[in-house]
C-alpha cells in the first residue's frame, strides 16, 4: 500500500489526511467548543505526520478557516491547505450554491485572507452551480490559478459525468474530487475509476460511514482480528481498496483523532479484503 499521492503532480502528501468540519457546531454552523481545543487537535494532526488539512470557507462559517490559521501558521512548507467556495451559508440548514465567477472570485480571496497565505495549496469548487455555465466557473478557477492565488483546482460532489466535462473543457487541470464514498457507499465507483484513469486524488467526506460500520458484523470481525475498531478498519479498507482515495477524516477529540491516524498502520490480507468488498453496500 502507497502511503503517499502526488496530489494534481506536484504536492505530496500523505494519504491519510485531516478534514476540519467537526471542529464546527451542529450543521456545521458556528464554533463546536473552546477554540483551544481545536487548536489542539489541529497541531496533533500536525504532529502525527498529517500534511493534508481539508476545510472550506462555509464551515462556521469561516470558523474552521480561522481556526487552522490561528492552529497551524506559518505553515510547515510541507503542509497542503484545501479548502472550498462557492456554498453561502445563512444559516444552520441553509446552503445556496453560488458559482458565479464574481461570487467565487470574492469567496477565494476571503479564503485567502483567514488562512494568511498569498496562494491556496488546493481550491475546490464545492459545487458545482447549476445556474451558471461550467464553463465560467472553471474559468474562473483558471483565472485564480494564473494570477497565483491558486495552486490546484479540484471539484466537490460531482458525477462521472462531470468529471469528463470538466476534462474536456480543458479549461483548467482537476487535481482532486471530492466526493461521499466509503466502504458502505460506493455509489461513486464510476467516478473513482475516472479519477483513477486520470491520475486525480479522490478525497472521500464520510469516509466511516457516518457511523453505520459499527453495526455491520463483517467489519466488526475483521476488526477484532487487528484489535482495531471498526472506523479503523473502514479507513485502512479505503487505502487499500484504490491508491487515489486520499480520506480526510474529521474530529474534535484528541483521542479519535489518534484512532482515526492509528488506521494508517493497519494492513489488511487479500482474504479480509475481499470479505470486506463483498459487503453490500447501500444504495
């Protein structure tokens, strides 16, 4: 197993990455507790060998983009910042997707001035705006790259679909998907195969299947057998299952984080692996 992927060719990181949503309040709204403690858990991350944090401007919002700032800055030049735009969030379960080229133009320099950087390792259209052509949207994201205010352009929530239409525009190389896809749902295996054809990271959010892996009695065994839990085996199946996948799991608690970064050293047989592929997954 690839401990490592060359994100868009030119950022290495380690696969096993950290995502920042659960450092936020209920629906992702607001702050989930003392900023110290996400400080703390974000350094740790850090600490681990962690050099993939995932956030977006919309988590808070702007709290978790802050919080990494005030965590992690000045960065260590080995540590890839991703974050999002093009989601506005005015209220705790109200999101409206605004691709407009002037409205992601604004939210990629607000992005830029919480984070304290001049350019943004990955920037990620967090989906993909109905209303407005694709081709003004990722001309847009050409545009932020040209100018240095972007290193890498990925796309959030997309179908296959998508993705070819994106490539075939060619208007900007895609570094990175990011899409719902763990061991219980993989109703984005097409999409995967893509990424993997074209050498695209696919960072998978609900990696531990929001919690349905510790019901699921297959998981469970293959976990006892590693005295691991089975969140551990759900990230350790998705390292194995494809070199592309590159899961950002998210927490605010110091001891799941040390679980969730435990799952790197967990190596999986053929024999477990197929009884783990062989599980039906939803949907």
């Amino acid at each position: 197993m690839i401990d490592h992927f060359p994100l868009g060719g030119d950022l290495d990181v380690r696969r096993l990455g950290y995502g920042t949503a659960q450092l936020t309040g209920p629906g992702y709204w607001g702050s989930r507790g003392p900023a110290a403690d996400a400080v703390a858990v974000l350094r740790r991350a850090v600490e681990r060998g962690v050099t993939l944090i995932d956030t977006a401007d919309n988590y808070g919002p702007s709290v978790a983009e802050e919080l990494v700032a005030e965590a992690l800055h000045p960065y260590p030049a080995h540590l890839v910042i991703a974050t999002k735009g093009g989601v506005v969030r005015t209220s705790s379960s109200a999101w409206h997707i605004d691709g407009r080229p002037s409205s992601l133009r604004a939210m990629c320099e607000a992005s830029l001035r919480r984070l304290r950087v001049d350019r943004i390792d990955l920037y990620q259209l967090h989906r993909l705006d109905p209303e407005v052509p694709l081709a003004d949207q990722l001309g847009t994201l050409a545009e932020l790259r040209a100018e240095g205010k972007v290193r890498q352009v990925g796309l959030d929530t997309i179908t296959a679909d998508d993705l070819t239409r994106a490539l075939d525009l060619d208007i900007v190389p895609i570094a990175s998907v990011q899409n719902l896809y763990n061991l219980l749902d993989r109703r984005s295996d097409p999409l995967l195969k893509l990424c993997e054809r074209h050498g695209i990271a696919f960072l998978p959010w609900f990696p531990l299947g929001n919690g349905a892996l510790t019901e699921d009695p297959v998981c469970a065994s293959v976990a006892r057998a590693h005295d691991a839990t089975p969140g551990q085996i759900a990230l350790a199946w998705l390292l194995h299952h494809s070199p592309v996948l590159c899961p950002t799991p998210g927490t605010g608690s110091l001891a799941h984080l040390e679980e969730n970064l435990d799952a790197g050293a967990v190596r999986l047989s053929a024999e477990e692996l197929a009884r783990l592929d062989g599980l039906t997954p939803q949907g």
